[in-house]
C-alpha cells in the first residue's frame, strides 16, 4: 500500500536522520496492534509498505508521478509515537547475509510469491514436498491421501538442493516458528491439479529464497505418497 | 508459547487457505471484545502468542484470515 503522512508525522519523519538520500526505513504499529510494521518513507511524507509488494509500489510510483502518487494515496493511519527507524546495520546485515545464502545455499535472491503468478497444471510426474514439525499434518487428507484446498508446498527438487546444501528449511521457507522440521510428506499432483509457484517472501525475521508451491484447490484423491523423516 | 485451539476452531482453520507452508496469518476476537491481531496459527491448531497474552481458547468469539 501507498500512504501519504499527516503533518504531524512528516514532522516525526523530519526529526529522524535519513536512512539513504531521500528515504528513511522506519518500522510502526496501528493504534489496535502490538507487531510493527515496517516501512520506506519518501521526502517524509509518502510511505511505501516494505513487504512483498514493494516492488510493485515503487512500479507504480515510477509509472506515475510524485504528486500524483502522493494525491492518491491513502492517509497513514500508524501511530505517530510508535515510529522508530530501523537500523542501517540491520538492514546492511540482511543484505550480506542474504548474498551469502544466495551464493552458497542456491536461495532464489529475487521473484514474486506463489499467490503471484498465475496458475499452471501440474505435469503429474514432479513430486511437491511438504515440511513440518508435525506428523499430524492437518493440511494432509489422509483418508482421500490428498493434499487439502489452500495449502502449501515446495517441490522436490528445492528440498533436495536444501538438504544437499545443508540449508536452514525454517529460513529459506520463511517458517514462523522455529521448531525442527521433522517430517516430508510427499505429493505427486495429477495432471489436472492446478498449481501456483514462486519464491518464498521474506516474513518472520527469514530471509527466504525457496520455492513455493500453492494449490488453491488441492489436489486430487491418491495423490499423496509417503511421509519421510525430513533430510532422508 | 503456543496453544491448542478447539476441536471446532481447528476444523474451521482446516478449511481456511494457508498463507505459507504450515502456518496461517488470523486476525482474533475475544468474547470480551478484545481483539489480536497477525497472531500465527501452526499446522491449523497451534496459536503462538506472548506469554503475557494467556488466552483460553474458550474466550474465542471469531478467528479470520488476516487480510491485509
């Protein structure tokens, strides 16, 4: 989303340093939340949601004009006390870190979320892994073995090259928790099963960079094969 | 911490689309009117909150997707 300030935040905004010419990186809260969110602010007083749609956003922002964006936008509804800038360090060390992991771990460093990108049939031979803490996996219908309506995976070959570079699945699939992942149930999509795919967004402090898969319908009935120990 | 959501909540959950591979995003209403939101949901049944929050699953009016 695109915000403009209230005057009152553009003076909160002005009384911060910059974080780079022209910009600031500040996190915030609604007036009903405890989590902050974070955000780019332009010339203090257009703010840019810092999520996964940032690179639409700033398309948007190019395709149009300063003003005209800033007309649009809706007004910022954050409070003004809980503004705070995000360190320049924290954000240089995701950078580096998520180079690293680029280079060494075959993480994907760009490219939109599965939900982005349209749908496609599976060609009923690649295999989708799904990794979890639990050996009840709720989104596994196990009587029908099939995968249930709005769920996620990732493909076999993503959890190979996770396993095979030794890499952490709780940051490159930008899990919540951090529990071990314990169990890999695997699905092989029949032909006529339609799935979304892309790369895991960074969330919940993890870089990300695997792939996703979604199936907004699931899959069919006997698609499901096996549960494995996970890296086995 | 995490907890152990109702029979009929999970199965509610269950039915909801996920927003990444195990874990689901809901905004949640308290019976008192409280309202928390962008709490995670684990595996559809699990719900991480702080441990100051102490919420018994009983206390739930209503569970959404967070849509933001």
């Amino acid at each position: 989303m695109i915000y403009k300030a209230y005057r009152s935040d553009t003076e909160k905004f002005l009384s911060l340093p910059e974080t780079g010419m022209g910009y600031q990186v500040i996190e915030a809260k609604r007036s009903s939340d405890t989590v902050k969110e974070k955000f780019v602010v332009y010339n203090a007083e257009l703010i840019v949601d810092l999520d996964n749609r940032f690179p639409e956003f700033i398309r948007q922002i190019k395709i149009s004009s300063f003003p005209k964006v800033l007309n649009e936008a809706k007004p910022w509804i954050f409070e003004t006390a809980s503004i705070s800038l995000v360190s320049k360090a924290i954000l240089l060390e995701r950078r580096i870190l998520s180079e690293n992991k680029e280079k060494y771990k075959h993480r994907y460093p760009d490219g939109k979320g599965a939900k982005d990108n349209p749908k496609e049939c599976a060609n009923g031979v690649e295999l989708s892994v799904r990794l979890s803490p639990y050996e009840n996996d709720r989104r596994i219908d196990f009587e029908k073995r099939k995968l249930k309506k709005g769920s996620y995976t990732t493909t076999e070959q993503d959890y190979k090259v996770c396993i095979k570079y030794n890499d952490d699945p709780v940051d490159r699939y930008a899990l919540p928790n951090d529990e071990a992942i314990k169990r890999a149930f695997y699905i092989r999509p029949d032909k006529k099963d339609e799935l979304q795919r892309g790369i895991v967004q960074p969330a919940f402090g993890h870089d990300g960079g695997g792939i996703e898969v979604f199936f907004e319908n699931g899959t069919s009935d006997n698609t499901y094969l096996k549960t494995e120990p996970y890296g086995e | 911490m995490k907890i152990k959501l109702l029979k009929k909540q999970i199965e509610l959950l269950t039915s909801l689309p996920e927003q990444g591979m195990g874990y689901q995003i809901v905004d949640i209403t308290l019976k008192n009117g409280r309202t928390l939101k962008e709490k995670v949901v684990l595996n559809s049944m699990y719900l991480q909150i702080d441990e100051k929050e102490k919420i018994d699953p009983n206390e739930i009016q209503t569970i959404k997707l967070h849509n933001k």
